[in-house]
C-alpha cells in the first residue's frame, strides 16, 4: 500500500498525529503550550517504513500549526529537517525553534 492511500488521524487527547495500519501506529507525537507546538518525535514502526509515512505525518502536523495560526518548535529531526528542506515552512517557526532548523 501506498503512503497516499493512509489517512492521519490527529488524536489530541494522545498529543500526536497517527498513521494505524493493522496493529502498528506510526506517529508524530507533540506538546502544546498557548500558540506553540513543539513537535518531540516521529516514530515510525519498522513493519511500517519505507512508505513515506513519516513525512505524510511531518506535512499533517505543518498544516495543522498553520491552520490554527500556532508557532512551531521542531525539536524532532525529523521535523527540523523537513523544514530546513523547505523554506515555505519556515514562517512558522518559533523564535525558539529556528536555531534547529539553521
């Protein structure tokens, strides 16, 4: 199965966005404190990888931040590399956050 064919779900009450296929869950797990996300880990299970679902989960937690007009802290590496890959995310960084990014 392809990335595009998976949904993530975002579960608030976890603090993460997930991805479940079977019994595995790839996630982007996050803390929120007023209009900051930090994002701590995206973990993705070893049966699950190779199928682009870390990223799918990186773009889900962006657009999340953007949409509800939060600052982002990348403090997964994840995160911090994707955004350093690509500069129209960069406007949501956190002052915070932008060291992880340079």
């Amino acid at each position: 199965m392809s990335a595009s064919s998976h949904t993530v779900q975002h579960q608030p009450e976890q603090s993460r966005f997930a991805i479940l296929i079977d019994t595995h869950v790839a996630r982007a797990e996050y803390t929120l404190a007023g209009d900051v996300i930090t994002f701590t880990h995206t973990i993705v299970p070893k049966a699950m990888q190779g199928q682009g679902l870390g990223i799918k989960l990186v773009k889900a937690g962006l657009r999340y931040a953007r949409e509800h007009h939060l600052k982002v802290i990348p403090q997964c590496a994840m995160f911090a590399g994707f955004m350093r890959k690509h500069p129209d995310t960069q406007d949501l960084l956190a002052e915070e956050g932008r060291a992880l990014v340079a």
